[in-house]
C-alpha cells in the first residue's frame, strides 16, 4: 500500500474514533443525568415532573440501554484503535 493511501486510511480511523469517543461521553453525561434526574424526581412535585418533561428538560434516559451503549463503544473503539497501531506500524515501516 502506498503512503498517501496509508496515512489516508489513518486518518478515517482517527475520524472513527473520534465519533466513538464523543458516544462515550455522551453515554457517560446521559448516565450521570438520570442520576441528577431520579434526585430531582423524587424532590419535585408530580405537576412539575410533567411540565419538565413535556419541556424536555427531564428525559428519563433508560440507564441500562445507555451501559450497554456504552460498553459497546468502549469495545468498538479498542478495536479501532488496535487497527490504527498496525497502520502506524505499516506508516512507521514506510518512513523507514
């Protein structure tokens, strides 16, 4: 494989893991905000539970979905990123 194609490669897998590193965050910040969610449920009023809903303030993300997301990616960007060390090693080889 030629280097341009390699270092092109490599940077559409940067790319790959990038948008799986911002699903981990987001499936952290979701997880941590149904904790602050189920708090503010149990502390707010039924009437306002529904106004904040309806308002899209309060969601009610389903925490077990949103772990098994987030495990998912976390594997997903392990693989990932065992595949950008073999393209840096071909690139490495390349540059040798």
């Amino acid at each position: 494989m030629a280097r341009l194609e390699l270092e092109l490669y490599a940077d559409r897998l940067a790319r790959h893991a990038e948008r799986l590193r911002d699903d981990i965050d987001g499936a952290r910040l979701r997880i941590a905000w149904g904790g602050i969610e189920a708090v503010a449920r149990a502390e707010l009023g039924a009437r306002d539970v529904a106004v904040l809903e309806a308002l899209g303030a309060l969601v009610q993300p389903d925490a077990a979905a949103e772990r098994r997301l987030l495990e998912r990616r976390l594997r997903q960007l392990e693989c990932v990123e065992r595949l950008q060390a073999v393209v840096e090693q071909q690139l490495e080889a390349e540059r040798s």
